[in-house]
C-alpha cells in the first residue's frame, strides 16, 4: 500500500499546476543585463499555460511564496530563484528514472 501511495505522490508531483508552471517559467526565462529573467506579463504567462489570469494569480503567489520565483521590480517580471531551478532539476531527474 505505501507503494502505491508513494507512486500517486509522484504522479502528483509531476502534474502538479504549481510544477508545470515552474517549468514553463524556468523555459521563457531570458538573459537580460541583469540576470535571467522572465519578461512576459501575467496576462501573457496565462495565455501560454492555457489558464486565466484568476486561476494563474493564486499559483504565482504560491510560488512566490515558497522562493521559488522572485518578482523582479514591481511590474516588471519574474526570476526564477537557484530554489526554483533546483527543483525543477531534481524533479526532471526523478521523471527520468520513472520512465526507465
């Protein structure tokens, strides 16, 4: 039975809105004078996951939040922290040993 808790813990993990949209994020960023950064707006952000700008919002904030992503000034876009790339990292590491 732990088993197959563990594997839909996985499943989750892997589909999960919140590391889906971390992904996407961790792609659009882009190389700017300061860093890497994410440029889109949230309306845009929205459009390419295929959400609303009300069911992005609240997974933003989450990931916000737990450090993941930074905002980079007011209005002005996102950064994806070292934490953000870590998991990002550790979870596609985990997938590819799934699928093996």
């Amino acid at each position: 039975m732990d088993y197959l808790n563990a594997q839909q813990g996985l499943v989750n993990l892997f589909t999960s809105d919140s590391y889906k949209l971390l992904c996407l994020l961790v792609d659009l960023q882009a190389d700017t004078l300061d860093g890497k950064r994410v440029r889109e707006s949230q309306e845009e952000i929205a459009e390419l996951f295929h959400v609303s700008k009300g069911k992005l919002n609240p997974l933003m904030q989450s990931l916000v939040a737990s450090g993941c992503i930074q905002k980079y000034r007011a209005r002005s876009g996102y950064t994806v922290s070292e934490l953000g790339l870590q998991v990002v990292q550790t979870i596609r590491q985990l997938e590819s040993l799934v699928t093996l």
